[in-house]
C-alpha cells in the first residue's frame, strides 16, 4: 500500500499516520511515546498483511495496525490494501488500555473474515456500475460506511459497501428498487465500538451498537408490529433450510424440510401463550383477522429457541405421534438450527447454546423414551384384569402421569408405587426423571401395568 504520509520524526519510517503537537510519528513510535508517558506495557507489532477470499470470489489483501487512540483505548484496525485512501474494505475494533492486545487482534479478525465473507449486494442489470459491473442490494439490509466523496465540489457523501465505493446517486439507484417498503436508518460512530466502518454488522462492546447499518424493511403486513431489522421467524427459518439446502442431499433435506415444518406448526399452535403487552394484542388481532400463522410471521428468532423446550418435549412427543426417526431427526435438525441462530447472530449466544442442549439430549433421548413406551404397552397388555375392574379396590388402582423414581433390573418404581415387573429390554432403557402416563393395578400384592401412554424425557 503505497503511503500517503510524511515519514516519522522519529525514525524514518515512511508511513507515519498521527500526528503529535505537530510532530508526525509511525504506529510502532506512536506506541512507544505513549507507554513510555503512561507506564502501559508496549503494544507489539500488528500481524502480518494476510490475504483473504470475498464472498463475490476476490482475492483482497489486508494490513493490520495496533495503535492507541487519542482517548485512551486501545485500537486494532484492518484495511484493504494497494487501495486510495477511503475505498475497499475499512474494519475497526477498540479495547481497554488493560486488554490483553492478542485478544483485541482475534477479536477484528473474527469481525474481518465474517464480513469479508458475506455479501450486501449482488450484480443486477439495472444496478449501479462500479468496476464494469452494475450492483444492486442482494437481500432486505445493507451495511457499509459512509465516506468524503472525494472531491471538494460535491456536498454529498459517498459510501462504501463489500469493499466498493458508490457516489450517492448510485446508491440511489439501488435504493430505488425497494420503492414502497420502509426503512431505518442508524449511524454509529465507530469510537463507540466494534463494526463501524466495517460494512457489515459488529459485535457489541461495552454496551456499544453495531456498526453502520442501513436496513430495509418489506411490509410483513404485520398489525401493530414496529417494523424494525429483526427478521420474522419464518424469515429465519426459511434462510436456514436455505443453508441446509445447498449442503445436504435431497433425502435428508426433506427430512429437515419436515421438521421445520412442525417447529413452526408447534409455534404458530402454542407460542402466542408466551406473548404479554403489545406483542399479544399484535398477535391476538392477526389471528382473530384469519392469520392462523401470525405467530412466526410477527415473532423474532428468539423465540424459537424459548419453545424448544415445548416442541420436543411435549408437541413432538403428544402432538404428532412421531416416528422413532422423526424424533431423532427433532434433535438433530433443533441443535444444527440453534448453532446457525447463533452465528448468524440473530439468538443471544447463551440462549443458543442452552437450546443446543436441550435438542442434543431429545435426539438421545426421545428415540430411547419412544422404545420404552412400546416395550411398556406390550407388557401391559398382558396383564390380566378381574372380568370386573371396578372390584379392584380404589388404593389398588391408580391413573396418573407419573416420574420414574428408581430402576432396577427387570422393575422400575413409579413416583412412590412399585416394584412394577417389566421386560428387562424395558428398564434398560428407562431413566429416573422421566415421566409415564399410567393406569397401575395392584394384583395378588404385587403392581402391574395396565395401560400405558406416553414416555416424556
């Protein structure tokens, strides 16, 4: 990158960026002065340039610089090189004057490489040309940093956008195309973080926003909805299978396909009990509208994962009277979907990880619970009963949903009735804490199972 400064006062180096009572100096100087004035451990030298691949298949070179900043934070920065000051790629991450500065570097690294890997604009015929190619915006948001025009004459700004500069006209245009939808607009000041000047989404930093984004809105049609960048449910399920897709073969993609589908039957069915305030009056008015799907049509992503719990441990299981591959594919489908929330960064990391979990555990258990239930309702049906059950007395005869308390080989204890006698295949695969709906009998002295409903994990 050929250098557009004077060379330091201190020791020549050809590119020396800040300058100091007038006085211009190099990073590796600018570092020294102010932990030689402040006592803070010297900074060391910013990796190496490194060259990475866009999403639009670029090969694009950054250089990296590790300075202090006039306000006492730490800054990591990382630049597109062999470019004219203000284009291509520009991405910035501060820390703590007490930061660990390898952890501030990994930090705009992560930020450098998702954004570089992801597209804000694709080509289109009626787009804006940059570069011999017209550009136009590839989903509903874009991001980028708004920048000097370059040129004195011109009051309006240009902006920068996957590495390209654009005049304001020419964003115009590809704004133009969304004629009729809304939109929001937030500018933040990259001082206040991660992800300013990225062109793209950054991590949050001391309560910080993330960088410039300019999102778009199409009309969910949703009532009393704040149209805001969040996605809807279906938006977000239907970008994962979109993922899933490209990587998966057919047979298995429809198995996910089913899945998702019950997910958002599950949601759309029993979600809205969740809802208090202006959400359940929203949701509440749709449905009462004929929007049966209101639910996943108004809701954020974060609510799928508040429901894991309710559609694989219950809907799943009572509702849809699933296969034994069914429920393992519950599980399977829930983690792979909790994993993509979480680095698509649309569900707290915690939460994602929590239902992670949860669907790791149903795609284990449910199968098992599923087996168990058929080995329990073969055993019961040989119980044999009085031609008249109602001669069995009451404390002899229980119906109840019921935890399993204790296992032993060939017996298992239902909450405190039991030793029940059951198939050995039957109380291996059975586990303490979970749950059987029952009918119990107490014949010649000793419980037998009945009848036998469904085993909850």
């Amino acid at each position: 990158m050929g250098s557009q400064f004077p060379p330091c006062a201190d020791c020549g180096d050809p590119d020396a960026r800040t300058s100091l009572s007038g006085t211009q100096v190099c990073d590796r100087c600018l570092n020294g002065r102010v932990s030689q004035r402040t006592g803070w451990s010297r900074l060391p030298d910013p990796p190496p340039d490194e060259v990475m691949r866009t999403a639009d298949d670029r090969e694009v070179r950054f250089c990296y610089r590790l300075t202090w900043a006039p306000s006492g934070v730490m800054s990591a920065e990382a630049e597109e090189a062999d470019q004219p000051p203000g284009d291509g790629f520009r991405f910035g991450v501060y820390g703590e004057h007490d930061a660990d500065p390898d952890a501030v570097l990994a930090q705009l690294r992560r930020v450098v490489h998702r954004e570089v890997g992801r597209a804000y604009l694709e080509p289109h015929a009626s787009g804006a040309e940059v570069g011999g190619t017209r550009w136009m915006i590839a989903g509903d948001d874009v991001a980028g940093r708004i920048d000097w025009s370059g040129d004195g004459s011109v009051r309006e700004p240009s902006v920068v956008i996957d590495g390209r500069r654009f005049d304001w006209d020419e964003f115009g245009r590809m704004v133009a195309s969304f004629e009729g939808w809304e939109f929001r607009m937030r500018l933040d000041d990259s001082s206040d973080g991660v992800g300013a000047g990225t062109g793209g989404e950054g991590e949050e930093h001391d309560g910080g926003e993330a960088g410039e984004v300019i999102a778009l809105f199409g009309g969910r049609g949703s009532a009393g909805r704040d149209t805001t960048a969040v996605p809807s449910i279906d938006e977000v399920l239907a970008g994962f299978l979109a993922v899933q897709r490209e990587r998966l073969a057919a047979s298995t993609y429809a198995r996910y396909d089913d899945i998702v589908d019950l997910l958002r039957h599950c949601l759309n069915g029993y979600g809205y009990q969740s809802l208090t305030g202006a959400e359940a009056q929203a949701w509440q008015e749709a449905f009462d509208a004929g929007d049966e799907e209101a639910f996943t049509r108004l809701c954020g992503p974060e609510r799928i994962v508040e429901h894991y719990g309710e559609f694989l441990g219950y809907f799943m299981v009572r509702k849809v009277a699933a296969s034994k591959q069914q429920l393992k594919d519950a599980g399977t489908v829930t983690k792979r979907l909790a994993r993509w929330l979480a680095e698509e960064g649309v569900v707290e990391t915690d939460a994602a990880e929590q239902a992670r979990d949860r669907a790791a555990d149903a795609g284990r258990e449910l199968p098992r619970a599923d087996e168990l239930g058929h080995h329990l309702f073969l055993h019961s049906q040989r119980t044999r009963l009085p031609e008249d059950p109602d001669d069995i007395p009451d404390q002899d005869w229980v119906e109840d949903h019921l935890p399993i308390t204790r296992i032993e080989d060939g017996r298992l204890w239902f909450d405190d009735i039991g030793p029940v006698e059951v198939p050995t295949a039957a109380s291996d695969l059975a586990e303490v804490g979970w749950h059987v709906t029952v009918v119990l009998a107490r014949l010649d002295g000793a419980w037998r199972l009945v009848q036998v409903g469904t085993v909850y994990p």
